[in-house]
C-alpha cells in the first residue's frame, strides 16, 4: 500500500502540474521510475498475497514476472537518469538537442522493451530452473547497471570538483565574491545545481547498494553453495524486505524531497480540499 501511494503521488503531481514547472526529460523519466515503482506495488505484491490462499504456478509466475518486470525498468530508468544528468553536466549548452522529446520517447521504449525480455526470458526459455538463472540475470545486469551508474556520477564529480576551483586566496577573487555580477550570479546558480546533483546522485547509488545488495549476496551463497550452506530464515526475510523497500524510498528520494515536488503536490491537494463540498 506504502508503495503504491508513494509512486501514486508522483504520478499525480507530474500529471497535473499546477505550476508547470515539472517538464523536461529529468522528471519525465521519474515520472516512468514512478510507473515502473508502482508495478512493483500493484499488481505483483497484491499476486504475491494471494498466493497465500491461491498457490497456483500461474499465479506464481505471473507475480515473480511483473516483479522482475518493474525492478528491471526501474533500474534502467535509474541508469538513464545517470546519463541524463551526465549529458547535461558535460554539455550544458548543447544538452536540448540530446534530450530531445523524441529521444526520451525513444529511450523510455527501449527501457520497457528490455526490461520486458529479461523479465520474461527464464520463462519463455522454460530453463531447468528458473529461480537459478534470475539470480544469475541479476548478478550480470545489476553489475552491469551499477557500474555504468557508478561510472557516469564518478565523472559528474570529477566535472564539479574540476568547476568548483575559484582562487580564493586572491584579492580580485574577493572582490568578484563581494560584488557579484549578473553572469557570476547566474554561473554561482548552476554551480549549486551541479553540487545538489552530486548529492543526489550519491544518496542514489547508496541507496541502491542498501536495498539490493544483501538479497544478491544471500542469492548467490543460496545458488553456488548449494545446502552446505544454511542461511537463517531471519536473514533471508530481511533480505527480501529490503529488495522490496527500493520501490518505497525511491519517490521520497527523487521526488517528494524536492521543494517544487513539494509545492506542486501540496497545491494539489489544497485545491482538492476547497473544491470539495462543505
């Protein structure tokens, strides 16, 4: 229910957008992060209830398939954010014409359509066992995914620290401080947003780290230790409790601790609340 409400609010706020502030291909893809979130919610954690009454192997695949589904376009969307973020960074000039409607349309197809074929594949393919080879598709393309992460936030840091540079020790440097010009106004403005984005882009990745990294970790000793290996049944719920907490704190983490998030949601709420009868 946490999950869904959360992505919930995302969506409605980008959808409405009272102070039509909210455009542009960064919140276009939170916006598809949240769809992808709420897939998690609803429905693959309301199948996985009913398999408590309803244990049927239908049900079962269907519920580990849309789960995959919106974990796989959740973290391609994670990872287009990174790029998106890395192109306007190191091109701020020319980044409108990479970030283009049509490329974001374009990208955000291509993100369901992968995420589609890897989610389906194990079942499609009817491997020996299809529990084994998810885990071994999540060790290569959460690796692969973590690493293009890791490596397009590490050069974003490298560009901010590089700009960050001023002599602060000169006099000259003083007085521009002091008396601030319009451009120097401008330039300190853009440098505030490239730190927020280093920020950000590190309470990502960690939180990425935080919520999967115990369920491979366990996944793999589970699949190449084999039952020499017992793993507490504590742990492993643990373990799966934080896998399914990503979808939940990515909309607090990207969105709704954003001050135009805020504002954009609070004025639509307000404007349900006089709209309803008294």
């Amino acid at each position: 229910m946490l999950t869904v409400v959360g992505n919930s609010l995302v969506i409605i706020t980008i959808w409405k957008d009272p102070f039509k502030n909210l455009k542009g291909t960064a919140n276009y893809l939170i916006l598809n992060l949240a769809v992808s979130d709420f897939l998690v919610g609803f429905p693959s954690e309301v199948l996985f209830a009913l398999l408590h009454w309803f244990p049927h192997r239908s049900i079962i695949e269907a519920a580990y398939t849309t789960m995959y589904l919106g974990f796989y376009a959740s973290f391609l969307t994670i990872l287009g954010l990174a790029v998106e973020r890395l192109i306007v960074i190191s091109y701020p000039l020319k980044s409108a014409d990479y970030l283009t409607y049509r490329n974001l349309t374009l990208g955000i197809l291509c993100i369901w359509l992968l995420a589609g074929l890897i989610a389906i594949l194990p079942s499609v393919l009817d491997w020996d066992s299809i529990v084994r080879d998810r885990i071994i598709i999540i060790d290569v393309f959460g690796l692969l995914a973590l690493t293009l992460m890791v490596a397009c936030y590490s050069r974003i840091f490298f560009l901010v620290r590089k700009g960050l540079r001023p002599d602060l020790n000169t006099e000259a440097g003083y007085e521009e401080r002091q008396c601030l010009t319009e451009n120097a106004r401008e330039r300190e403005k853009i440098k505030r947003r490239e730190r927020s984005v280093m920020r950000c882009g590190a309470i990502l990745v960690g939180l990425w780290l935080v919520c999967w990294t115990p369920y491979k970790v366990l996944g793999d000793i589970d699949l190449y230790c084999g039952e020499s290996c017992v793993i507490p049944g504590a742990l492993t719920s643990i373990a799966n409790v934080l896998a399914l907490l990503h979808p939940l704190v990515n909309p607090i983490a990207y969105s709704l601790c954003t001050r135009k998030f805020r504002r954009a949601l609070w004025k639509i709420i307000c404007k349900c609340n006089c709209a309803s009868p008294r």
